[in-house]
C-alpha cells in the first residue's frame, strides 16, 4: 500500500502542475500573468506541461511497471484535470501558484521516494 | 404532437452531423439504464468494504492471517461441515478482496454428516466457528446488478447490458469524432449559461476521463462477447453444447484435473505445498486453496496466487496431486497472448489489484462517468426545450417524458441506493427474506422517485429530489450510529478504517446534494420574485435548469 | 429532409442486424486467416469482434443509403464466413 501511495501522490502532483500549466497558456488565462508580453510564454508553458506529463508517465512505469504504473498515470491524469477546470472556473488565480506548487511538491516527493 | 415525439430525422448534412445524430440517440436510448450500470459499477469498486458495513456483527477481518493456520482452521472446517465433497474451496483472508476466511464446498455427502449438499461459511480463525451475521446482499449484490440487474433472467440480461455497453462504445467514438475542439476547450467550463454549461459539463468529464471510459466500456463488452456472439465459438467447435464445453475446457479450465479414481487415499498435509508455493510466489500470497476429490487417491489441489502484483484477473496456479503432494503444472492464468490480453481487459475493469489510492481513483473515475451519463441524459432535454419554447412556446411530450425520466433516475436511483442501506439497518434482523427485501426497498423508493417525478413541476421535482438524496446520504452516519456501536467517532478514534471511509464517503455524496438542492432553491425563488415583477423575462430564465 | 420513418428504421436495422453479422463473420475469418491454434483464433475473435461491430454500424449511419449498407454488409458477411468456412475446412 505505502509502496504505490507515495509516486502515485508525486505523478498527481506532477499532472496537477502540468495541467495548471497547459492551462495558462490558453489564449483565455495567458493574461493572468504579470509581465509585459504574456504572449511570448505560451510555448514554454506548452512546453513544460507536455515535458510535465511525460515526466510523470516515466516515472510511474519506472515505480510501478507497465501495468499498473499507466493505470496511476491515466487515474491522476482525470483527476488533475477535472481539479485544474475546477480551479480555472472558480478560482483562476490560483493557476500559477497550483503550478509552481504541483511541480514544487511533485519534484520533492520523487526526490523523497529515493530515499525511502 | 406525434411527430415532435418521434425521433429526429437522421440529417442530410455532412459526416459530422450524421454522428452528432448516432451519439445523441445512441446514448438516450440506453441512458438510463447506463447511468444505473455506472452507480452500481462505481459502487462495485467497493464491494467488499460495503460488505463489511452491511454485517456490521462480524468482528475485524483477519487479512494477512498466518497461512498455515488458516489453512488448517479451513480444512477441519470442511472435514466436520462436508465430508465426501467434489471440491473445497478455500479463500484466505490476504487482502481487502477477501477480508474473511471463506469455505466454500459442492458435492458433499449429506450421509456421511455433511449438513449440506453445498454451501459456504465465514469461517472464525480464532475458533474454527462460523461467523454469524445478518443476512444481506451486501455490496455484492449490489455491485451484481451492474451486469445482471434485477428482476431479470440470465436469459436476455446479457444481451441488454451488452447492447447498452455497445451503444456507449458507439457514443463514445461519436462522440470523440463530433467534438471538434477536444484540445482547444480542455480546460472550458462557463457555468450559468443554460444549455451551453451543460455541454462544457458534459464534454469536461467525458474528455478527461475517456482513458477510463473506452478502457470500461470495451472490456465490459468483452466480458460479455461469449454471450452476445456466440457464433464465433460455434463457427469454431461446433455449435452443440458439446463444442461450447470444448472450447471454455481448452482455454479456461486448470490442468491437471481428473476423475476420482473411487479408491481412498489420505490427504496430503497442507503445510508443504503452502511453503512451496510461497517459496515461489513470496509470503502470505496465496490466495486460494482449491481441493479436488479429497480423500480419494486422484485427489488435486489447486493453490493460487494473489492478483496483487498484476492488473490482470488472474495470476498463477500451481496443481499439486493431492496425496503424493508432487508438483504436476505450474499454470499462469495467461495460457497464451489472447488468454493474456483478455485477462489483462477484464483485471483493468474489475481493478481487484488496485491498492486503496488506486481504487480511490477507479471510484472517481466511475463517479465522473456517471456525471457523464447524467449530464448527457440533461443536455438532451435542455436543448429541445430551449428550441421548442423558442418556437411554440411549450416543450412537446417526448422532452417532458425525458425531464421526468432524468430527474427520477439521475436523482432518484442514487435515492434508492441509499435505501437499499437504510433497509439494511432497519428490517428486522430475523426476516426471513431479508436480502430481497433490501433491494426490494431500492427499486421501490426508485419507483416512487420516478412517480414523484411525474407528478411534480419540473423544477421542484429536481429540489425536492435533491433534499431526499441530501438527507437520505447525510443521515446514513447517524443511522449507523444509532444501530450499531461502530459511529463515526468510533470507527476514526480506533481506525476502523471500512466503516470510516462508508460514513465519510456517503456525507462527502450528501452534503453537496444537499448545496446543489439549496442553490437550485435560491436561484428558482429568485426567479419567481422576477416573474412577478417581470413576466416576459423570467419565460426565457425558465428555458433552462443549467442556470440553477 | 433527412432521412425518417421506414428508411430510418431499416438503416438502424442494418447497422444492428448487418453489423453484427458481419462483424461474427470477420472474426471468424481472421481467426482462421491467422497461424494460431482453433482456441487462439476464437479469442481473438472474440477480442476483436467489437471493433467490426463498432465500425461496421459507424460505416452505416455514415453511408446512409439503406438499401445499399443491407446490400453491402450481407455481401461481405457470406464471402467472409464462407471463405473463413474454406479455410477451416
């Protein structure tokens, strides 16, 4: 039980700040950010929800297996995001900070699980 | 009036209206009875834990058990309980999937002093005594009727659950083909906006689950294949019985197995074939004992792996002759890659190796298909009435009928699941039908839900119904505590986790019931107070239950 | 004017009725087409069976010319048992 629970908590954290990030960079919450030309952060924003992603698949197959390690990966896929619209319905300025914060956790939880 | 009743016009237009037409009557005409498949389903999930709350006598389950021991305990059991049986089958206590030791015996020699034919026990392992609880369904039956339904016979049920599972693949791949912007409107959600809200809803919890749903849906259907085309078999080996049992013999029956020769031997001690298998499997996995003629010299002994380590549905056997105890086969469940395949379809939707987060995300998963059945069933009939009031200013039969069917079902059946444990606490322990009677009691409030929907305005049967849900899940702790010593406060201070996770888990379903209800409540009472003041107004308000 | 009535109904009894036979006919040939044992082959059919289904009914409502989707499917489904039928021998 504690063997899955802890890369399954990272790859939803991971997903969560993929999925923040993706949505971002739509055309409807790119202006959420603060800067100058929040246009020109669209294609990194892609960029680190795809790489996101994909990180977070390898290391669900990495700890889990195949099996049961793309089951993990596509249950915190649908739960990341149903949780980011809910958030970009009703609290759209918490996009960044869920980023910063998923990605944040996501990293110190896969760092924890090689030491445990 | 007829004709705004009957189907739609298959259209002229392009590929894409023409699946917009497929998905929109593949998915009402079987909707109902698909939303009812998705809550039994997702309930499913839980079966066991539901189980558990339902016979709230039996004492904690003893998983991880010592082996030996209950292995022993088991087979003196069936010595005393049935002698001169076929078969013994023993089921240890190894994870959530069996929490209790189980016997389960056919062919028993009712002169030899077996005290049934067949039959099966919840055997105590501290004792050796049978585990006495109340009779119930449990969370079994109602996890059954997610493929058998109720009232039904075998005969046709397979065929109507396949042919609803079937129209949900079709819905499914319609649906992916007529939704035009999958990537671009992800993350889209305008609440408040009548019909509009309720396709966001709709194509959200579809799009973000549709791993989930094509995974569930084709390997529901594949569940269902040997019954819904038999002729492939038939083609094969023959289309008398006789070539049906040839084929389910070749692929699904464990190797080994004989005849009993009719001359006594004595049983091999469990104890060596346990510490063999466990030798190749690692401690405490085994799931199964399964004993075949015992006593005789062809007797066999089936042990079993647990699924623990697999997402398919079954794992390794190992066959041992039951006097000599010698190894005969060492047999995988996956006999060959299609064995294999299929093994790994149906182990993904039972998910009986799902640890306790993963199936926490399987039951999610079920709760969002259910949503999505739910706000498909509403989309519908949003839509049509919005047209029709837009036209002739009433909403014609067949959108009334749908209304009502919605809100009896898509509210109402959840009423009647928590009727089905309501009943559980409060028919008389000594029934003698108690179990029918528990689902009895679910159909009968479904029922009443359905006639209280017919006879209600629209709106207030969605509030009302809304209420009864709220209270008739919120209450269900209270009701647990007032019938039985295992409250909330019980079961969170010593961890008892089974009983915890029910009482939270149906307030985490009742309370936001219960805000929907309150909201819905606000928004029409705040449209009424338009409507004296401004009549024309609130005619197009009223156009649609997404603004509540 | 779309498609309604009579031809509606015989479309959808095409895609049920035709689809399912062709889909059982595919199955049963491709088991037979394939080097595998007669278990395996029914499997696989089995597996696969589904999909034809799926397809078959998505190529129907696509075509929308009852007469032609009957035509079509019962064609394809006798020269798919039948040769499917030949192979086994």
């Amino acid at each position: 039980m504690t063997q899955t629970a802890l890369p399954l908590l990272a790859q939803c954290l991971l997903t969560l700040a993929a999925f923040a990030s993706l949505c971002l960079a739509t055309p409807r919450h790119i202006q959420r950010l603060k800067t100058s030309r929040p246009q020109q952060w669209r294609t990194p924003l892609r960029w680190v929800g795809w790489s996101v992603l994909t990180a977070a698949l390898t290391t669900a197959v990495i700890s889990s297996g195949w099996g049961l390690g793309l089951v993990e990966w596509f249950g915190a896929l649908t739960l990341a995001a149903v949780t980011v619209v809910l958030i970009a319905t009703y609290r759209p300025t918490w996009l960044k900070a869920v980023t910063w914060a998923g990605l944040l956790l996501g990293l110190g939880t896969l760092s924890a699980m090689l030491y445990v | 009036m007829a004709q705004h009743t009957t189907v739609d016009d298959l259209p002229k237009g392009g590929f894409r209206q023409c699946m917009a037409w497929v998905h929109t009557w593949a998915g009402l005409s079987f909707g109902w009875l698909l939303f009812f498949m998705f809550v039994t389903g997702t309930a499913g999930y839980f079966d066991t834990e539901i189980d558990r709350w339902m016979q709230p006598e039996l004492p904690p389950a003893p998983i991880g058990h010592n082996v030996h021991e209950s292995a022993s305990v088991l087979l003196n059991k069936a010595r005393e309980e049935a002698p001169g049986a076929e078969q013994w089958l023993f089921t240890l206590p190894v994870d959530r999937n069996e929490p209790y030791a189980q016997l389960f015996w056919r062919g028993a020699n009712t002169e030899a002093g077996a005290s049934a034919e067949r039959g099966e026990r919840l055997v105590d392992l501290n004792t050796g005594e049978t585990l006495q609880a109340r009779e119930t369904g449990g969370g079994q039956k109602l996890y059954q009727m997610h493929w058998l339904l109720h009232y039904t016979s075998r005969a046709y049920t397979d065929w109507i659950v396949a042919t609803a599972t079937l129209f949900m693949f079709v819905a499914l791949i319609t649906g992916v083909i007529i939704h035009r912007k999958i990537f671009k409107d992800f993350f889209t959600f305008r609440p408040r906006k009548g019909q509009r809200s309720w396709l966001d809803a709709h194509n959200v919890l579809s799009v973000t689950t549709l791993p989930f749903q094509l995974m569930i849906t084709y390997s529901g259907l594949i569940f269902l294949g040997f019954s819904y085309m038999p002729l492939i078999v038939a083609a094969n080996y023959g289309a008398d019985g006789a070539g049906r049992t040839e084929f389910y013999g070749e692929v699904f029956s464990t190797p080994g197995l004989t005849e009993p020769a009719e001359k006594s031997a004595s049983l091999i001690p469990l104890t060596t074939l346990i510490d063999q298998a466990e030798s190749r499997w690692g401690e405490g996995r085994i799931r199964r004992i399964d004993v075949r003629h015992p006593g005789d010299a062809n007797a066999r002994i089936v042990v079993s792996e647990n699924i623990d380590q697999t997402i398919a549905s079954g794992a390794g056997r190992l066959v041992f002759d039951g006097v000599s105890g010698e190894l005969l086969h060492n047999a995988p469940s996956a006999s060959s890659p299609a064995k294999g395949v299929r093994d790994a379809f149906l182990g993904l939707h039972e998910g009986l190796f799902a640890p306790p987060v993963v199936r926490w995300l399987y039951f999610i998963s079920g709760l969002l298909g259910t949503g999505m059945v739910g706000t498909g069933l509403i989309l519908w009939a949003v839509k049509r009435r919005q047209n029709a009031e837009r036209k002739r200013g009433s909403a014609p039969l067949g959108v009334v009928l749908v209304e009502k069917l919605n809100v009896g079902t898509v509210v109402g059946l959840p009423v009647g699941v928590a009727a089905y444990f309501w009943a559980n606490r409060l028919l008389p322990v000594d029934l003698a039908t108690r179990a029918s009677w528990e689902a009895h009691a679910m159909f009968l409030t479904w029922l009443v839900m359905l006639v209280h929907a017919a006879i209600r305005p629209r709106q207030r049967a969605w509030t009302e119904q809304l209420v009864v849900a709220a209270l008739a899940f919120s209450a269900l702790p209270i009701l647990n505590a007032l019938t039985t010593d295992r409250h909330l406060v019980q079961s969170l201070t010593t961890g008892d986790w089974v009983f915890a996770g029910f009482d939270l888990t149906v307030l985490a379903i009742g309370v936001p019931l219960g805000a929907t209800a309150w909201r819905m409540h606000r928004a029409q009472r705040k449209r009424r107070i338009a409507e004296e003041s401004q009549p024309s107004q609130t005619q197009r308000a009223n156009l649609s239950l997404g603004e509540t | 004017m779309g498609l309604h009535g009579w031809r509606l109904a015989s479309l959808i009894g095409a895609a049920l009725v035709g689809g399912y036979a062709l889909a059982t006919a595919v199955s049963f040939f491709l088991g037979q087409l394939l080097p595998v044992g007669r278990s395996e082959a029914t499997l696989i059919g089995h597996l696969l069976g589904f999909t034809f289904y799926a397809v078959a009914i998505l190529w129907v409502f696509a075509v929308r010319r009852p007469g032609k989707a009957w035509l079509y499917l019962s064609v394809a489904s006798i020269v798919f048992s039948v040769a499917g039928m030949g192979l086994r021998g």
